[in-house]
C-alpha cells in the first residue's frame, strides 16, 4: 500500500515596500493543507498591520514553538532595490524564501516517506514568485491576490514574521546609524526621518531614487 502523502499549503508575504531605508523583507510560511492554526490566549490570529509589535512578537513566538509550522525569510538590501526596482526585488526575495521551505520540506520525512505535494500557494497584493510570467508558467497553483493577508490564515503568518523581522532589523540598524531615528520609524518616510535627511544626508541604508521624491 502506498504512504500517504504529506500536502501543503505556502502563504509569502512582504514588507517595506514602500520605506525610504533598509531591505524589502519577505517571508514564506507553510501548513499541512486543512490545519487550522489554534491559539486562544493570543486571539484571533490577523494580518501584521493590524497586531501590535507585543502581539506580533507573541505570534512569532507561537510559531516558533509550533513543529507544524514552517517558515523562512528572504531579504533584498537597497542597491539592489535600486537596480531591480522595488517590485523586482520583492519577487527575488519571493522565490528566495519559497526555495528555502521547498528545501525544508524536502528534508522532511511524512509516514516514513519524503514525498509531499503543494495544494496550493498564496501571495499578498502584487507580490510574484520570480515574475508575474514565471510564475504563471512554472507554479500554476500559485495565486496573487490583493489583501491574502487579511483572509487567508498562512499569508498572516508569512506577514507577521516578515515584518517581526525586519523591525528587528532596523531596531539593530539603529545602533549602527543613531542619527536617523530607524527604531522609530523602521526606515519610512516619517517627519522625523525626513528631517534627519535633511541634516545628515543619506545612508548606504537608504534607497536612493526613493529619497530623491519622498
């Protein structure tokens, strides 16, 4: 009789799209297709942008502490978001972090076996693994849709690690360039970044072309 085989789901995610400073971060996570992630003392489980950075931080903990959870974290620094532009550099990060835990699931053993299918994958807003083209071509049960994050469970989790760690991050960061305030605002377009701009000019930080219209 044949083992049964181990079926998936991946949800990929992305953060700092949009900030003047520091990597585009995006994260991967996977679950066996038709789990249901449980955590009452943590509440109802949301999209990062709605959680606050205790609540996320709890999340990730739970996560971590949880064997059938997997994920894993791609990071796009900001020359090459500059040479890529911005959305090239997310799906570079994209099929980074989505090789990561195709890699971890091919480590992984179901039943005994190794073998495992894909029911599906899930990405946020105009998020693509590689490029809207490969992806269509080369992992069709990929699907990019606008607010993943706020309605399938797997994207919250890939949002949430993805942002947890890049404000850790920028926190550390910080430490390295004091003056910008990057513990503050994580690297985007605040007042108080754009004043320290203004005073201390730019970092190798800092995305450039972003600066030059912020």
């Amino acid at each position: 009789m044949a083992k049964p085989m181990a079926r998936y789901v991946i949800g990929i995610d992305e953060v700092g799209r949009g900030a003047l400073a520091g990597p585009v971060v995006v994260a991967a996570a996977c679950v066996k297709y038709g789990m249901r992630s449980k955590a009452s003392h943590l509440g109802k489980l949301k999209d990062s942008k709605k959680l606050s950075p205790l609540q996320r931080e709890k999340w990730l903990q739970y996560f971590k502490g949880n064997s059938t959870i997997i994920f894993a974290v791609a990071r796009v620094y900001p020359r090459q978001i500059e040479k890529r532009n911005i959305s090239g550099a997310a799906n570079l990060a994209a099929i980074r972090a989505y090789e990561k835990i195709i890699k971890n699931l091919e480590n992984m053993e179901y039943n005994g076996s190794k073998k495992f299918d894909i029911k599906a994958i899930y990405l946020d807003g105009g998020l693509f693994v590689k490029s809207r083209k490969y992806q269509e071509k080369a992992i069709p049960e990929a699907k990019t849709f606008p607010k993943a994050d706020e309605t399938v469970p797997v994207v919250a989790i890939a949002s949430i690690v993805a942002k947890v760690d890049r404000d850790r991050l920028m926190q550390k960061l910080a430490k390295q360039y004091p003056e910008y305030g990057f513990e503050i605002h994580k690297g985007y377009g605040t007042k108080l970044h754009l004043d320290a701009l203004k005073k201390s000019g730019l970092s190798v930080l800092h995305r450039t072309t972003f600066c030059k219209t912020a």
